[in-house]
C-alpha cells in the first residue's frame, strides 16, 4: 500500500495492528489527541530491532500519520503555541539527515523513509540547514520560540540565521573553540548546564523534534515539561502546555505526551510555520548566513580584527551592549580579537581552557581556524595531545562584538594573547613548540584533514600519534550503542591514527551492511 506516496510495508501482523507498541491512546496522540483519529501507520517495520542499545526498549519501527489527522494535529499545535509565552524546542539527529548528516545511532539506517532524500556530504562544513531549522528561526523572529537546546554539534541553526546567544549547544559545537563536541562519556560545560535547567523551569511548551530521548542528562528537559503538564489540577487548560513530540519512531515519553506527531520533521515543520501564519517570513533554501558585525566594531575594513566588550584577561562581558545594539566602546572595557592568520588566542573555557591556539586562517565560508599544539588531555592528567585544529564561526564575532558570550552573562570562546604568552606556557608545559610560527606562516596545510565529524581537525599522521594496538574497546563500545561520532572522538583523544580512525570506521560499517 502507499501512504503520503510512499511503499507501506507490513511485515507482520504486530506491524499492521501495533498492538505491541502502539496500544494506548497516548502513544498514538498524545494526552490531547482526539479519540477518533486512526491509529498511525506503520511505514517501516524493523521487527524485533531497538531503536537504541542502551537506556530503552523501544523498537525501531517507523510510523506516519494519516495525512488528514496529521493537519488537525499541526492545527492544533499552532493553537498550543499560541497560548504559550515561553516556548521552547529540544532538538536532535532527525532534524539534520535531511541535510545529509548521519544519525549514527539508528538502527533504520538506509531503509528508513527519510534515507531517499538525504544528500550525501564529503564534509560537514558543507552541509546546509534543514526546511526545519529555517522553520525554527522563522518562529524565533515571530516571537514564538524563545529557547532552543540542541544536541547537535553541525552549527546548521546558526546557518540558517538563528542567533547563537539563544541557542544552547549543551553536547558541544564543530564551530566553538570554547565548547568542542563532549564525548559520550565526557562532562557537560557547567554554565551551559545551569542554563538548560534554567530554560527547564522557564519553559511553559517543549517542542522535541527529531530526537529519541533514550537516556541523555539533557532529556530532564522534556521529561520535566511532561510532568509539569500532568501535575496540574486541570492539565488541559492549565498554563503549562507540556511536551510535544515530532518524530518517526517512538520514545520513551510518548504516553506522557500533550501531542504525538508521527511525521518527517521536515514535512511537518513547513505545515506548522503555513498554521502560524509566517510561511512567507521563512528564509529560502537557497539563503546564506550573511556576516554582520555591530557597527563600529571592525578596526579596519578587511582586517579581521574586532572591539568586543570583554575583558582582555578572562573574557567576561564588562558593558551593558547585550541588548544587541551599537558597541558602547566609550562605556566600556574593551579588548581587541585579531583573527589574522598567526595571530594567538587563550581559550576561556571548555575541556581545553588555559590553553593557547594559534589563528591559521579563513575557509570560503568565513570560519577561522585554529591550531593548538603540545595540549593537555582532559581526560589523561599529565598527557599531552598532538596537535589539532577547531574552527570558529563567524556568528561568534557578530555575538561577542554585540556583548554576547556563550550564555546570558557568559564568557567569549577566547581572548587575545601574545607570542611570549604561547611560549612561556608551552615552556611550563614541558618546551613543546606552541603553534605555527611567525605571522604569514600559517597557510592551511591541504594534507591536513578534519577528523570525521569531530570539531577537532587531525594533523599529519607523522605529528608523533600515540599507536594503539588493541581497538576491542571500540568495538565494546560499539556493542553498546554508542554513536559512531563519538567512538571517533574517543579514538581521536586517545591518539589513534587518523587512518586507523577511517579503517575501524569502514570495518564497522561493512560489518553493518
């Protein structure tokens, strides 16, 4: 059969009834559904396979709404967010296939409905923001949406226009020096964490789209908005409107649900902004992020050097630009950041604070990248990395120039240092050589290549990697459910050889097909 144009596949009886799975009303709807919309159809049938290894038993079946109950259900979400005045959304993988980012821990994989339409990209710096996340800025510019988590690392949101200060990358970034992405088995930036549980209490709708929520810290976040929700003495018209939950396949908290959509979020999110009345406000596809810094912060035309209103020594904000307008220069403390290839910097937070990079250069789009050499290991104390590279985005100097750091009164990712500051750290640390060099000798090396979805970009293999003999653990890791992006950073942090890297990954994915 077909549904929404697509091959309907009931490869057994359990799919075409759901009884195993979808048996309450709560799971198909949601608390607020109506009672006499059908059942969702099951479109992909994984038999006994889970959605995840770890942390849940849900099954990796995918299901769609009828496509008539499936606009009475955006209806009816348009009116929820309508009533609600501090709307928030708790994003994960499914929202950025469609632009050609694997979801390393599905088990759906190529038979998935959305594998069809995912484009395939050589390198993350590349691929481009979703229907959906211009669909979420589209909302944030209306007034709707107020917060967005995102446990994504791929900076898509930024691309498609939304602002970086009200946008908390709780897992970590590819494009902030300050917050590389955290490994599964890393810790969390404690101001990123106190401001998600800010936003947990603030919140009055959690929107969560494209995400699984099998057993993340962050998941507190629509687990509290599902309680809020029941707990009042008349949940369907109390202030709270709960959790609302987009996605393919099933999660834990589906029967704690105000609204159970079972859509492509990228179908459904198009439907929403047409219900919202600010279809015509959404960028296109085809936009790109224009840089803009405050006026007045440039130093000079081209120079790459900006005024931010932070301090020199440890990056905190020192003005009271916040607000996004013109820098106050005259008001207040200001330092200088000097992107210029060789230029240095201090990092001011994140796994990597204290430590001193050097500026390499500028990619097509703008980014800087920056190199750090002879590091400590956050995770081995006494060790020390081989050199590796992370990349800034070039939305992180329009928000530091406007006084904006990683979260409400937070630092900038660095501050500005000199060549004698490199050097005397790089000597205390044991007279490794700190960086490139002299200004003008920090052309991009072409045979350097980033590490496989990593922020962090490997060096040559001949940049002394420590070798690793025995990858059962890896494997072990595998066997758990661990994403494969994060088996990689831990390879990467653990010294393994680039090559090694890709050889292990090939293997597990050749074990896969």
């Amino acid at each position: 059969s077909t549904h929404f144009g697509l091959s309907v596949s009931h490869g057994s009886s359990r799919a075409g009834t759901m009884a195993d799975e979808l048996d309450t009303h709560e799971k198909r709807h949601g608390i607020l559904g109506s009672k006499e919309w059908p059942c969702p159809v099951c479109v992909t049938d994984m038999g006994n396979v889970q959605a995840r290894l770890t942390f849940t038993d849900v099954k990796a079946h995918e299901y769609l709404d009828t496509e008539e109950v499936l606009h009475e259900k955006i209806t009816l979400l348009a009116a929820m967010i309508r009533d609600s005045n501090e709307m928030i959304t708790y994003t994960g993988a499914g929202i950025s296939v469609a632009a050609g980012i694997d979801d390393y821990a599905t088990k759906v994989k190529d038979v998935s409905i959305a594998a069809a339409e995912m484009p395939r990209v050589k390198d993350w710096k590349d691929a481009r923001p979703t229907l959906t996340h211009r669909v979420l800025t589209g909302m944030y510019e209306a007034g709707y949406l107020k917060h967005w988590i995102q446990q994504n690392h791929d900076s898509l949101p930024q691309k498609a226009g939304y602002p970086q200060s009200c946008l908390n990358e709780i897992h970590g970034s590819l494009h902030d020096p300050g917050n590389p992405v955290v490994p599964y088995e890393g810790s969390l930036r404690d101001d990123l964490y106190a401001w998600l549980h800010h936003w947990q209490e603030r919140n009055d709708l959690c929107l969560a789209l494209g995400t699984s929520m099998s057993g993340f810290n962050c998941d507190s976040v629509p687990e509290a908005a599902a309680q809020k929700f029941l707990q009042q003495p008349d949940a369907v018209n109390g202030m709270h409107k709960g959790l609302v939950i987009v996605n393919l396949q099933r999660t834990p908290y589906d029967e704690v649900s105000s609204l159970r959509i079972y859509a492509k979020v990228d179908t459904a999110m198009p439907l929403l902004a047409e219900a919202l009345g600010i279809a015509d406000t959404v960028r296109p596809m085809d936009h790109a992020h224009v840089f803009s810094p405050t006026e007045g912060s440039v130093v000079e035309a081209g120079s790459d050097m900006f005024i931010v209103p932070f301090s020199s020594e440890a990056g905190e904000h020192q003005g009271s630009s916040a607000s996004g307008g013109k820098a106050d220069t005259a008001q207040t403390s200001n330092t200088v950041w000097d992107l210029r290839p060789g230029s240095w910097v201090k990092l001011t937070g994140g796994p990597y604070e204290g430590e001193f990079g050097q500026v390499v250069g500028k990619n097509a789009a703008g980014h800087w990248r920056l190199r750090f050499s002879n590091c400590e290991h956050p995770s081995f104390p006494g060790a020390r990395m081989k050199p590796f590279s992370l990349w800034l985005g070039n939305w992180w100097v329009e928000e530091a120039t406007r006084g904006k750091g990683i979260c409400p009164g937070g630092k900038i990712p660095f501050v500005a240092a000199t060549p004698a500051e490199a050097e005397a750290a790089a000597a205390a640390a044991g007279g490794g050589q700190p960086g490139l060099g002299k200004r003008g000798g920090a052309e991009e090396d072409p045979g350097r290549a980033n590490c496989m979805g990593s922020s962090a970009a490997e060096e040559p293999a001949d940049c002394a990697a420590r070798p690793v003999n025995d990858l059962a653990k890896y494997e072990k890791m595998m066997e758990m459910g661990m994403p494969m992006g994060a088996i990689e950073q831990r390879m990467m942090k653990d010294g393994v050889a680039g090559g090694e890297i890709a050889a292990f990954s090939k293997s597990v994915s050749a074990s896969a097909a």
